[in-house]
C-alpha cells in the first residue's frame, strides 16, 4: 500500500476494450450527423417551389381529364382553354381538405388563378370552391 490508496495493479485509465468500443460509438454519431446534414440539405422546399414555379403564373380552363402519376401522391390535370389545352403536373392529393384541389375537381369543371396569387376557385354550376395551391415533398 502506498499512502492511504490500495495498489490494485489496475491503472485509471480505461483497458483497451473500452477504449475501442468509445471509438466506434464516436465513429457511428460522426456518421449519424453527417448523414442527418446531408438529408436536411436535400429537402424538398414547397414554399420556394411554389414562389417560383407556380405563383407567378395566372391558370384559367376546363378540366377535360384528371390522372393519377404511377407513384407516390400526385396527379395531373388537363385543362383546356380557347383551343389551347395545358397540362398541370404533380399536382399533391395527399393534402389537407383546404389544398384538395386534385379530389375535388371533376371534369367540365372551371379552374382559375390569378398570377402572384396561390389560391385557387374551382366553379361548379354555379358554386364556387376554394383552394390552396396543393404542394408536398417529392
């Protein structure tokens, strides 16, 4: 014995053993935060896709067909306007009743929205319904 302490042969530090497994677990958060960087960096970004895709344009027509993409939540609807026909794509259907626009929407219905505006009326004989222009991630 040396002083008042017990001589144990054993040294403060920790073994090897854990030691190694400290690395690992340091190893694994490092990956676990570069991975969760990476994916916040990859976010779909509705309101910077609706600002500069969408907003900007007035749409005005008659629904002629509706269809839902082979995958995931959207759709695509046509309409037509003065001869011409135009064709909105992923249009969102997993949405909040307010930007159920896709559901909604039956054909010889009128759609129309103003440029810089995201809402959206849809006329049925005579009614009127509005909507939110529909976004989710892709």
């Amino acid at each position: 014995m040396i002083g008042n302490k017990a001589d144990t042969g054993r040294s403060s530090e920790p073994d090897g053993g854990i030691k190694l497994m400290n690395l690992i677990v340091m190893k694994y958060m490092l990956i676990l935060l570069i991975s969760s960087i990476f994916l916040n960096s990859c976010v779909f970004n509705c309101a910077s896709y609706l600002d500069n895709n969408i907003k900007p344009y007035a749409l005005k027509g008659i629904l002629i067909s509706k269809q839902k993409a082979e995958t995931g939540c959207f759709g695509i609807l046509i309409l037509k306007n003065q001869n011409k026909s135009d064709t909105l794509r992923n249009i969102c259907y997993c949405v909040p009743a307010s930007q159920g626009l896709w559901k909604y929407m039956e054909e010889g219905d009128s759609l129309y929205k103003a440029a810089e505006s995201l809402n959206v009326e849809v006329y049925r004989k005579g009614a009127i319904k509005k909507f939110e222009y529909p976004c989710c991630s892709q």
